[in-house]
C-alpha cells in the first residue's frame, strides 16, 4: 500500500518536477560543456580544460570569489541575527503588531533594483544623508558614500532585502513554540538568552536553516546590487562574469565562472545549515 502510494504521488509530480529538472539539467549541462570547450559560439568545438586553468589563475577570480562569499556570509547570517529578536518580540500579538509586521516585510515587494536605486539616491554626494551630515555639523562638505571600498552600501542592502524574508520564515517557527515550554524554562531560572539558546534556536532551527539558505545563495549571486551600489575595487562573480563574456566573448571562461559560483552557493549554504545545527544542538552560540 505504501509503495503504491509513493509511485502514485510520483506519478502526479511527474509532469511538473519534470519540467523543472529538464530545464535545470539542460542549463547545467550546457554550461559544464562550455567551460570546458564545447558550444561555443564561434570556432570549433573541442574538449579543454584551458577555460578553467585562465579562470582559475586570474587573481580578479580569486579576489570575486571571497567577496562574493563575504556577501553572502555577512548577508545570510546578518539577516537571521536582526530578524530573531524581532520575531520573538512579535510572537504575542499586540496593538499594532500586525501594522509593524506589515511594515517590515515591506521590502519584500520591492525590486532590488529599484531599492538600490532608490538607496543611491539616499547616500548621493548630494543626497539626504550629506545633507543631514552638513545641517548638523558633522562635516562641511559631502562625503563618498556611493560605491565604497568597504562594500557598505551592498551589505545594508542585502540586509534591508532579505532580513523581512528570514523573519517571515523565523515568526511562524518561533509562534509555534508552546507558552508552557517557554514558561517552564523561565521557572528553571533560565534567562532571556538562555531561553533562546536552549529553547528557540533549537526548535526553530529549521527555519533557522532555510533562511540561511535561501538569502546565502541569493546573496552570492546578486548582480543588481554590485553594479548600483557595489565598491569599484572589485567584482562579485556574476559582475565577473558578464565581464568575461563582454569582453571578447569569452563564453567559456564565463561558463566556468558560472559553475564555480553555483559551487560555492550550494556548499556555502550547506556549511551555514551545518553549522547552524550544530550550535543548536550544542547550545555554543
């Protein structure tokens, strides 16, 4: 009966998983065999691993590489940080909470695009944050703020963009909690941050795992950002990537790039959700 019932829910899936996994496979596999010398657009086809060594020498690989993994750390872990607090001071419904709710998921619907460039207007030579730094005193003439060295700007937006995503995960997870587990902890003696590192990070811990997911691999693969906010030091690996294939067409160099940013978004994340566990698990936060 069991084994009936899986080749049944198979059988319904089928027509939609299908699709997904043709359209998914094809693309990955289109860019495996370009990296190393296939499909290419001009010139013959043949096999290679010359792509790979030019990337993989290059130090502007390197130097994306880490800073596309800084993002997508400071971004993932910044994000479930400031949005736990927040979801266990919305777990009881008060007056107004649903409005303060609504509020902070507001980002959720706006395009990133849009938010950068909204955001650049904000932090402009000329824009509200200059002019408020002047009208106070703090300093007499405008600031750099747009595209800084330190990737500032990038990082607030990230945080801005996916922190209302990780509390909407975090809220359901932590209202499902029972008052009487939460009770009984505080009757044990245990504080705020112990209750939360002995009680809610643990029984919360997959949504606490799905959200560093999710925002990780997002993060790391961000464009919009990088080109609008982004310091001019350095490329992210999608902007590294778009260069690859302007300049000259280097369609393979840019399949290999590719795939190295689909690596480090997968083992990335899964290092964060392994992490995660552990220090739940442990109670070590």
């Amino acid at each position: 009966m069991t084994l009936r019932r899986g080749l049944l829910i198979l059988a319904l899936l089928t027509p939609g998983l299908g699709v997904i996994l043709l359209m998914i496979g094809s693309v990955f596999y289109v860019a495996v065999m370009q990296s190393v010398g296939f499909y290419n657009l001009t010139g013959e086809d043949s096999f290679s691993l010359e792509h790979w060594r030019k990337v993989l020498d290059s130090k502007q690989f390197g130097r994306a590489l880490s800073y596309s993994a800084y993002i997508a750390v400071v971004a993932s872990i910044g994000s479930v940080a400031i949005a736990y607090p927040i979801a266990i001071w919305l777990r009881r419904p008060f007056r107004g909470s649903l409005v303060i709710s609504a509020l902070l998921k507001a980002p959720l619907f706006v395009p990133g695009l849009v938010a950068s460039f909204l955001f650049l207007n904000v932090i402009a030579y000329h824009g509200i944050v200059n002019q408020l730094l002047m009208w106070i005193g703090i300093t007499n003439a405008p600031i750099r703020l747009q595209n800084d060295r330190g990737a500032w700007g990038v990082v607030f937006l990230q945080l801005w963009k996916n922190m209302p995503f990780a509390l909407l995960l975090l809220t359901g997870a932590v209202q499902s909690i029972s008052d009487e587990v939460l009770d009984a902890a505080r009757d044990l003696g245990a504080g705020g941050f112990d209750r939360f590192r002995k009680v809610i990070a643990p029984l919360t811990v997959q949504a606490m795992q799905a959200s560093l997911i999710i925002i990780f691999i997002g993060a790391a693969g961000d464009f919009a950002f990088q080109v609008t906010a982004g310091p001019t030091n350095v490329q992210s690996m999608a902007q590294y990537m778009v260069f690859l294939k302007d300049s000259f067409g280097r369609w393979n160099q840019a399949a290999a790039v590719g795939l190295s940013l689909m690596v480090l978004a997968l083992f990335g994340s899964l290092m964060l959700a392994f992490t995660a566990r552990i220090l739940s698990k442990s109670g070590k936060w």
